[in-house]
C-alpha cells in the first residue's frame, strides 16, 4: 500500500514514516503542501495525510485542489484545532476521516488501516433508494446533482440504504461504523446524520432521514412520512 505523508513538523514527520514504513506501508514523505501536491499529481496512492497547517499551501488547499481534479483518493487530516466548524471545512473539501493532535499512535494505524480498508472493500457497486443513487466506486451521491461524500458519509448512508424503511439504533451504528474510534459518541452521529442531511438537500433528493440524536435514524421518502 502507497502512502502520502505531509507533514511539516520535521520530527513527528520522521517518526509517522518510521512507524508506517514499519507496518509494511509505501511511505512518501514530505514536509510542505505544494510538495505533496506535486507527488499526487505525479503518482497514484492508496492514502493520502494531510497535515492541515503547512507552508507553501495547506493542508486544505491541497485537498480542495485534489478534488477539484477529481482525484478521490482517501484523505485523513491531521490538525491541532478540535472545533466543529473545522471537521464541517475538512470535510466540505472532500476529507475522509481526520484526527485531532495530539494523538496515539495505535490510534493513528488504525486510522489508516479503517481508510484503506473501507475503499478497498467496497467494490464498484451502486446503491439505489428511489432516485437517489450512492456510487462505491466514486462515493459520489447523486439524484439531480450529484457530491461526494466522505468514507464516514459514505459508510453511513450505505447502512441508511441497506436498511431503508428500517430504523438504525445510534449503539449499532456506533459499534459497525465506529468501533475503532472510542471516544465517538451520539455526538459524533449527529455530526454526520446533519451532515448527510445537508448532502441530500443539496442533491435535490425526495429522500431523508428521520430521528434525533441519541435515537435511531430511518432512510425514508418524504412523501412517506
């Protein structure tokens, strides 16, 4: 498995290519975002970790960029900052999954691991519930428009689909989509559920998704309700 490693703090740099070059990763490090940009442009990976703060161009700047090329290969974020609006502006540009410095080491492989895991698991089909299409080859939900979700997004919504009409408990879903992260919590749930929300809105999708937080959350069609 190739991997992209930006990061600008020399130190943690090393240390992040010592422990996934220990692994059994392909690690490409660099130390500044115009670098990385460079690399993805010329090579293709399995992963890519952003660091947000960097020189030249960062961390978001690259993944904006990445997107806008159509370029979808997996994005982890690594960042200092822990406020919402920072995951919901990761996220707009496309990221995958991120994590809040400082961090475990354990908890960062696993990371890494869960991301190449889940794209490499999800084969090329396409789900469907009405109108509304979720392509596992592009993560890309579609009915009138068409955005590209995140791996959490896109784990999230394929449960909702594969149980439409169904309703799914915040414990299970914290326990099949979640379950290597242990600080997730109903919070984390209702990040994304709001989220996806927003996403079928912007689609212009008949479909959506009913419960509050703490609760279960049901894919319907709204004339159903």
């Amino acid at each position: 498995m190739k991997l992209l490693l930006a990061e600008d703090t020399a130190d943690l740099n090393r240390a992040l290519t010592a422990i996934l070059t220990h692994e059994g990763y392909d690690v490409t490090p660099c130390l500044d975002g115009a670098q990385a940009y460079s690399h993805i442009l010329e090579d293709s990976y399995d992963a890519v970790i952003l660091d947000i703060m960097m020189p030249k161009k960062d961390g978001m700047e690259v993944l904006r960029d990445m997107r806008s090329m159509h370029i979808l290969t997996p994005v982890l974020m690594l960042t200092a900052k822990s406020e919402v609006d920072d995951r919901v502006a990761g996220l707009d540009a496309g990221a995958d999954d991120y994590l809040t410095k400082p961090f475990a080491m354990k908890e960062f492989l696993a990371r890494v691991r869960s991301l190449i895991r889940r794209r490499t698991n999800y084969g090329s089909s396409i789900l469907t519930f009405g109108t509304l299409r979720l392509s596992a080859d592009t993560f890309e939900l579609a009915c009138e428009n068409s955005v590209r979700l995140s791996t959490r997004e896109f784990e999230l919504m394929q449960e909702l689909i594969l149980s439409a009409g169904r309703p799914l408990e915040s414990k299970w879903l914290l326990d099949h989509i979640w379950a290597s992260e242990p600080d997730a919590d109903d919070e984390t749930i209702w990040f994304y559920i709001s989220y996806l929300r927003r996403k079928l809105t912007a689609v212009v999708s008949t479909a959506c998704i009913e419960g509050e937080k703490g609760g279960s959350f049901t894919l319907k069609e709204r004339s159903a309700l």
